[in-house]
C-alpha cells in the first residue's frame, strides 16, 4: 500500500514508479520527476557550489582536470548517481573562488562557487550577477534599531554561499539573541557590511574558527514583526 500511494504522489511529477526490492527494501530503481538535487561539483578535493550559467559576461579558461558532479535520492524516491565532468577556469576568477563545469545531466557550462567566499561582498567577482535574484540591496523587508552591539565572537562554520555568520558571542547580550526563537545563531551580512581582515585572492574570505570583533545593529522581519525573534546585521566584522 505504501509504494502504492508514493506512486499516486509522484504520478504528475515523473513518467512512472518502478521498483527493485533488496532484502526486503523497496527500492525506486528510476527517480522521481521531483526529486531535487543541489549537485554541488568536488574538485581537488574542494567543495563547490552551482551559482550561476556560464553567461557572455564570462569566458570558460583552461582545463584544470576532472571533477565530480554530486548526485542525490533515496530509496523511496531513487537515486541521480554521481556523474564524472570536465572542470575548468574562469577567466578573471581565481579557482579557490568559482571554476566551471557541465551542470547535472547538461553539455552547458555552469559556475560553481566555493564556500566561505563572502558573495554579499562586492569584491566577490559573482556579486552583481547574483545580486538581482538574491536581493543583497532589498531593505524593504526588515527595520533596524539605530543602536548597535559590540561583542568579540567566533564563526562556528564556514558558510555556504548567501548564508549568514553562525556565530558564538562573549557578549551576553548578544549571545542571548543568538540564542534567542528564530535567532538560530546566524548574523546576517549586507553588501553594506565592513569586513576587515578576511582577503583571500581579493575576496573576504570567513571560515569555521576565524574570531572577530562584531559590530551589528538589532532588526525584524517588518512582515511577521515578533518581539522575541529579532536578529542581527553586522555592520563591521574585524578578523583578530
């Protein structure tokens, strides 16, 4: 009944259900139409994330060897394997930032980008490429109190690309937010952001580990403004 149903639910999504059962688990043997995969690129051992097509802006530079495309699933929902893709430079962009490569399944470019690199920065060469679909200059959203709290604090990750800092904080009432509902330790960064001291092939650059001195101003959501799930935008973050 329950692969029964599963194919009920898949039915407009994908051609069809088939099935392999192995030692009595049911395995999808095709995946499903709405199984969705990030497809992140590892090469030379380093992670990557897709970002962007290779658009005219960009030119593909040379040949930097094999990587592998990272695909995804479940046994209910089947499997995209990994798939083995030809990586190469950007011109113009170091390849600790961003290389390119055929997406899943595709003969187009695509550019991946490495974490850590700050993209809300406008040093980071894919700033302004992304900025329009993930809205870096929309204030429209969110209020900020004039006021600003200092705290000397730590990052907890390095974060992928458009995340926010995960921060831990010496100062109590800033580590009381970070803790706070909906705080979910994460300080939001802005193209408006100053970021001393992280330059790594000419772009910030932040990783688990790096202390800092943090400057960051209180806000809420102007949509869902509950009192008790403020967060945090750094408006200066000095690495130590």
């Amino acid at each position: 009944m329950r692969r029964a149903l599963l194919c009920l639910v898949l039915l407009f999504a994908a051609a069809g259900c088939s099935w392999r059962d192995e030692g009595g688990v049911e395995v999808a043997t095709e995946p499903a139409g709405n199984l969705d995969c990030l497809y992140p690129l590892m090469w030379d051992d380093r992670y990557y994330e897709p970002a962007v097509d290779l658009h005219p802006g960009w030119e593909a530079g040379e040949a930097l060897g094999p990587g592998v495309v990272l695909g995804c699933g479940s046994p209910e929902m089947g499997y995209y394997p990994d798939e083995g893709v030809d990586v190469r430079s950007v011109e113009g962009i170091h390849p600790s930032i961003a290389v390119a490569a055929p997406i899943y399944d595709s003969t187009e470019l695509a550019i991946f980008a490495a974490p850590g690199y700050v993209i809300e920065s406008p040093q980071h060469p894919l700033h302004e490429a992304l900025a329009e679909n993930w809205g870096y200059y929309d204030r429209s959203w969110y209020t900020c109190e004039e006021k600003t709290l200092r705290t000397r604090g730590r990052s907890l990750t390095t974060p992928e690309l458009g995340q926010g800092l995960e921060v831990v904080a010496v100062n109590p009432a800033v580590e009381e937010l970070l803790v706070a509902p909906g705080g979910n330790r994460w300080v939001s960064i802005n193209p408006e952001t100053e970021l001393t001291g992280f330059d790594r092939n000419g772009v910030p650059y932040v990783r688990e580990g790096d202390d800092f001195m943090l400057v960051a101003k209180v806000c809420q959501d102007v949509d869902d403004p509950v009192p008790d799930e403020p967060f945090l935008v750094a408006e200066r973050i000095r690495k130590l």
